[in-house]
C-alpha cells in the first residue's frame, strides 16, 4: 500500500519530556484519515512535525514514500494548522494573491478562481477577511492549503467551533476535494460526530503515541461485537462510543 503520511519512531522531546513518542502513523494514498485523541495527545505537534513547523528529536518521516524534507514531495503538500494565516484588513482576494505570491505560483489570478471555486467561495472574493463568518474563514484557509495543487491537505480543526450549517459545508467540502479531486486528507477534530461522516479511516492518539490504527469498516466491525451497533445509532455516535472504549481500555 502506498502512503502519503508515514511516520517511523517518530519523537519529539521538549525541556527532556517526551511530547510525541515512537509515534508510528500511516496515512493511505486517497484517504480521508481522522486524526483523534484527547487534549495534549499531541494532535497538533504531530502535524506540525509533518509539516516541517516543528523539528523532530528523531524520526523518519515519509510523504509519498519519500523524505519529508525533500523540496519536491513538500511542495505536493497544503496546510492549515491552528487557524487560518490571514490579514484581516485585507480582501479575502487579497490575502489568497499574498499565498499565491509566497508560493511563487504562476497565474495567479486562475489559482485564486480555482480554489475559492473549490471551496465554494467565489462571491466573497473581495470580501474582507474579518467581516466573513467563522465557517467562511476556515474555508478560505482551505483555499489557501490548496494553494499549487497540492495532493495532501493537513488540517487542524477545521470544523472547530462551527454551527450545524458551517460544519455541514466543510464537511462537503472536504468529501468532494476527496472523491472528485483525489486529494488525501489528514484531519484531526473533536467532533467526533462529523468526523465519522467523512472519514474513511482512523487513527487514535494518547500520550504522543498512537494506540491505534483501523479502516472506518473495521470500526463498525468492533462495535457490532461491543453491541453499541444499532441501525439509527451507527452514525451517530459509533465513534465517540468507541473511542471512549479504547481510552477506557488503556486505563485499565
């Protein structure tokens, strides 16, 4: 299987203390893979070590089977970490050509058009980024990841905060950058909820290390044999039911 994400032994020390430990994680090509565990699992800094934001105490990281310094396979790579990097005096435009000059894209007027069509934002180009709701604002730091093409995106919290509607449209968002545009996705979220009905695959994280890896069907296996598995409930609380099982398990 090919893997747009892996990690090897991946760790990252702070002051001595172990933040991320022996972290193993793998993210298949074409994969919506939901990034889940508790506050201060280590979520974001393992994104952040990914995305270079961070530099590992040791490792081997991978991007489509290749070193994740290579300029290259980086470059195949778009991100929103935290919240999304904008001025917010300025246009939505204007901050999406500020992204587009950062990255040295060519045509970047027809880059612009393009994203802000792919997340469904075309009317609010000249809008200023500080009028725009919160669901907007997450959907132009969408914009902004992919930014050149990229065929990875790692999003941090995207659906954060949101009301029904907001998560509702990220939530398409994401499915159609998937399934029409190829694009793998790296999430991480704690709206379990939501993240259940876009991902196709799960990784959970506890202490900097992750406890477990498993297809979104392989799931639904282990809570048939929970019996949690009930025709209505399936979708709507399957995952935070089994989620709490495994955090349960490891405490005991």
């Amino acid at each position: 299987m090919e893997y747009a994400v892996e990690t090897i032994n991946l760790q990252k020390n702070f002051k001595g203390i172990a933040a991320i430990n022996n972290l193993n994680l793998k993210v298949p090509v074409g994969s919506i893979y939901g990034f889940i565990g508790e506050n201060g699992s280590g979520k974001s800094t393992t994104e952040k070590l990914i995305c270079g934001l961070l530099v590992p105490s040791s490792c081997e990281i991978k991007l489509f089977g290749q070193p994740y310094t290579d300029a290259g396979v980086r470059a195949r790579m778009g991100v929103m970490i935290e919240n999304p990097a904008c001025f917010p005096y300025s246009t939505v435009y204007q901050n999406l050509m500020m992204q587009a000059h950062n990255l040295g894209i060519q045509n970047p007027k027809e880059e612009i058009k393009r994203v802000l069509e792919l997340v469904n934002m075309s009317g609010a180009a000249g809008r200023k980024f500080k009028q725009c709701s919160l669901g907007m604002k997450q959907r132009i730091g969408i914009a902004q990841a992919l930014m050149g093409n990229p065929r990875l995106l790692i999003l941090d919290e995207p659906i954060n905060g949101l009301d029904a509607d907001g998560m509702r449209i990220i939530r398409e968002t994401l499915i159609s950058l998937n399934k029409e545009h190829g694009i793998t996705i790296l999430v991480s979220s704690h709206a379990l909820g939501e993240l259940e009905k876009v991902a196709t695959h799960y990784g959970i994280i506890r202490g900097g290390t992750i406890i477990k890896e498993m297809l979104a069907s392989e799931m639904d296996m282990e809570l048939e044999k929970m019996g949690v598995v009930q025709e209505v409930v399936v979708k709507q609380a399957g995952l935070e039911d089994y989620y709490l099982k495994i955090m349960e398990d490891k405490k005991s």
